[in-house]
C-alpha cells in the first residue's frame, strides 16, 4: 500500500477544483453490505457505498458521512481518520476481532484501523473525483475530443501506470470504457482533455486502441468461508510496446457506470409515474419533468 502521505499527491489536482460533480455522485450512492470486497464491486460499486467485512448499517453510514464531508469541506486524510475513529470505536467497529457468521463459521477481522481508514479515504474520494471529472470531460468532448492518460511519475508509481503516461486516445476510443482511471488500489492516474490545436502544438500522436484490447477471465481469489472461486471479466492493453493492466476489480469506468446507474434510476422513477392516475399527481408529473430538464 502507498505511503499515509499519499492522499496529498493523490487529490491536490481534484481537490483544487470545484467538486460538485464529485459530491453530486457520491450523495446518490445508496448502501450495500458485502462480506468480501468482491461481493460488491466495479459497477456495483458505482451504485452504492459499501466496506468489506462491514455487516453493520450504522457503520457504513458513519464512514460515509465522513468521506461527504471530506468531500463538501476539502478535509485531509487526517482529519477524516480523527473525525470517525471516536465513533467506530464508540460503536464496537474497532481492532482485530474473531467474527462468526449465521452459518457457524468463524474468522479473523480487521475492523477499524487508522490504516483500512486510509484506505476507504483514498478509495472514496478518487472514484468520486474522477467519476466527476469524467462526467465534466463528457460534457465537454466536442471541444476538447482528445483524451491523455497521465501518471504521477515517483518512486510508488506502477511501472505499467508510468509507461502509459502520455498516450492519447480519442474520447470515443472503446480503451476509455475499461481503463479510464483508477486503475488500480491506490491509483493516481487521471485523464486530461485536450483539443485538436493542443495536440498538434505539443506533437502528440492520437492512437486506437482497435486490435489492442483483450478481454480475459481471471480468479480474483478465493472465499475463505465457502471455497466459492471469484471471477472477473478484466479488460486489458497490449500495443506490443506499451501495456496497461488493471487491477482486480478495476477494470471499468466509474463514471461510466455512474451514469448508467443513474439513467436507469430516472427510467424507474418515470415508469412508477406513468403507473399513476393521470388525475393523482398531474403537479408531481410537471415538477419531474422540470427535474430532467
């Protein structure tokens, strides 16, 4: 894992600019209770705020009312960390613990640790950020139709991570669907939006990411409870040159399925309003549509 210094290196760019895309997506979050961190993740993960080895509602509430606040106050990892370990360990969810289930099975968990809250620290705000500012970049594709990849070139920096940093893609390129950034426990990387004038000034060459992507089956471990294997679909680079590989659970694009999540929502919250008497709720069907837009 990196280094508890690591959230300033991380964020500053994001932080630095105004989040509302950001906290707009993590508020529509729901909640969902996973044992293992494989039982919710990628785009599961995109709908609902969850921990693994968190069985408790109040919990995930607490940490997720913390990382909003992180997020609506630009807070630092250390205050995020000071702020909500009174309450975990008000609350019981603190330290090593044997934990056994409804089926009898006991095992070894790490609840809260100023450690694990780094890391749900780190994890929150990146997927949010960059769920944010891929929605931004969406938005504004017509202008600036040309997408970076850019690496935090240190000493912690993946050596895949580095190797990609600065090849260009068009925003429409099938690569951004799997390896728009995170991509990666700890990831740094981010996309930057540029315009054909900017490529052509800095000598850019836009690549495609056609014949180059390879879509595999891979074993993400295994449950320690029930023997049951995870699986994950995972999606990677391979130009002969330069390759870029996400990690377990990665290999999707946040933003992406945000949007997904959230169109379906509206569909929903249409379908239940097209189920009403027309005579119910005339002034609730006006106050939607004025929603959408």
């Amino acid at each position: 894992m990196p280094t508890s210094n690591m959230a300033t290196i991380d964020l500053g760019y994001a932080i630095s600019l105004p989040p509302a895309d950001a906290i707009a997506y993590f508020e529509s979050k729901g909640y969902a209770i996973g044992w293992n961190w494989q039982d919710v993740w990628q785009e599961k993960h995109a709908q609902a705020f969850t921990t693994a080895k968190v069985a408790r509602l109040d919990i995930l509430q607490t940490l997720r009312d913390g990382i909003l606040k992180v997020l609506k106050e630009g807070l630092t990892e250390q205050s995020f960390v000071r702020a909500v370990t009174p309450e975990l360990k008000k609350a019981g969810w603190w330290g090593v613990k044997y934990v056994t289930d409804n089926q009898g099975n006991t095992e070894v968990v790490q609840e809260g640790s100023p450690h694990r809250l780094k890391t749900i620290y780190r994890t929150n705000l990146q997927t949010s950020y960059q769920a944010g500012r891929y929605q931004q970049q969406l938005d504004n594709a017509k202008d600036r139709p040309y997408w970076q990849y850019i690496a935090i070139r240190d000493s912690r920096t993946r050596p895949g991570h580095r190797k990609f940093h600065g090849k260009v893609f068009r925003c429409d390129d099938p690569i951004w669907q799997w390896l728009y950034p995170p991509n990666d426990w700890g990831c740094r990387c981010r996309v930057r939006a540029l315009t054909a004038k900017q490529v052509e000034q800095m000598g850019l060459t836009v690549d495609s990411s056609e014949g180059h992507l390879i879509t595999e089956h891979i074993d993400v471990g295994t449950n320690p409870r029930t023997g049951e294997v995870f699986e994950q679909q995972r999606t990677r680079y391979d130009d002969g040159k330069t390759k870029l590989t996400p990690g377990a659970g990665w290999s999707y694009n946040v933003g992406q399925a945000a949007n997904q999540w959230q169109e379906q929502l509206l569909r929903q919250a249409q379908q239940k309003l097209d189920a009403l008497p027309l005579t119910f709720s005339v002034q609730l069907r006006r106050l939607f549509a004025n929603s959408l837009g």
